[in-house]
C-alpha cells in the first residue's frame, strides 16, 4: 500500500482562523479523499479531490467552508476557513484507486479551536 | 440515518481467546465491506475486505464472515492478542460509485493479558 503522511499532525487554532492540511503520498494514485472525525464519532467523508479540477462535496459540507487542492497525482491540501470550535476533529486523507474500493489512510491531523 | 451500525460499543476479551466483532448495514446497494484497526494518535490501518460475493474471507488471524440475507457480517480474531486492542471500524461501499466508504461509529476491542 502507498505510503501517506499529512502535515500538521497536530495544530490549537483560534476562532475566525483558518488552517490549510497537506496529504502526501509517495506513488501516483486515482482517488484521494478527505474525512472527519469528530470526537467520539465515526468517519464522515467530506469530498473527493479530484485532480486538475472541483473536489465533490458531500451532503453538509461546502466549497467556501473545506476548499480543496489536488494539483497532481500524489499531493492535496484541506482548508478549514473560519474556524469555530464544532470544527475541532481529527481531518484524515485516504487515498485509493480504481482497480479496488480499499482505501489507505494517512495519520490524521488532529485539530483544536479554541 | 445510519446506514451502517456497529451496536457494541466496547468488548473485552481475554487473550488467546476468540473476539467477535459485529457489524449491520441497512443499504442492499452496499457490496465491499472492510474492517478497519485504529490505534489513538494514528490513522485508521486496512485489516481485512470481502465482496459480496463471497460469504467468507480469511486473513491469518482475521476472518470476516458475511451474511447478505441478514444485512450482517462479523469479524474474528484468533487467538486474540493485547496488541489486539483498538477501535475496529466496520464500512461499506457500493463498487463503482466512486469507491465512497460508509463507516460505522466504531467497537473498542480490550484484550486481556
């Protein structure tokens, strides 16, 4: 499986801030995915990043809020704009490909507003 | 509405012994299922997956049985380990819709020395 890193790994962030997380990953691959985390609750899936074009957005979640980059094959970021406090979560990339539906996942980035 | 439901919360085995880990889903278009392992700090690892299939699929000490009828399927660790101890998620997929995984609120597994 690819290896997958993302920077932060951790970050405390103030209200009306904004943070943007990085997901590396070392070999080309079709799908990258960001999820959420909230505590004490499962794994949502925030969007598709798509490369060279508009990430998908699922139901909930909006360009404005979560803007998403994927200039190439191996490389996305994650914005979270205007931070409030119901945003602290654990943000988590996957990647997959189209040969199978696993997805492999990155550490985590785990975030604090305060 | 949850589409796939993991109801235990928690299980505590003891090691050596059999973890039987459970987990129910709601929509039929569902096809992949996998089971994910993840330690606090670190991003969830892939354990195991099965299509559906197939009724039965084994991994050295993971199995994962499913049973589409019941909209049900389980996942066995044997013999149970304390490195073991995790919360173990459960998701779901419908092959081809762009690989979107369903996951469900996670079982935190403790396995005794």
């Amino acid at each position: 499986s690819a290896v997958i890193s993302q920077k932060p790994s951790r970050d405390i962030c103030q209200r009306g801030t904004s943070l943007t997380i990085q997901c590396q990953v070392d070999s080309q691959v079709t799908m990258m995915f960001w999820y959420r985390q909230q505590p004490g609750q499962s794994l949502t899936l925030i969007a598709t990043a798509n490369q060279g074009s508009e990430a998908t957005y699922e139901s909930g979640f909006v360009i404005d809020k979560f803007p998403i980059s994927r200039p190439n094959l191996t490389f996305s970021t994650l914005t979270v704009s205007n931070m409030s406090p119901e945003d602290s979560s654990i943000y988590l990339c996957s990647v997959g490909t189209k040969y199978t539906d696993t997805q492999y996942f990155g550490p985590g980035t785990r975030l604090t507003v305060l | 509405d949850q589409q796939v439901k993991q109801n235990s919360p928690s299980l505590s085995v003891q090691e050596g012994r059999i973890s039987i880990l459970n987990c129910d889903y709601t929509n039929s278009m569902f096809d992949y299922f996998l089971w994910y392992k993840k330690y606090p700090a670190e991003g969830p690892t892939f354990l195991i997956s099965i299509s559906s299939i197939k009724d039965k699929n084994e991994d050295g000490r993971f199995t994962v049985f499913l049973n589409k009828s019941a909209k049900h399927l389980s996942l066995h660790i044997v013999p149970s380990q304390p490195g073991d101890s995790a919360v173990y998620f459960c998701a779901a997929s419908v092959t081809g819709a762009n690989s979107k995984l369903t996951f469900g609120k996670g079982i935190t597994l403790s396995v005794r020395p």
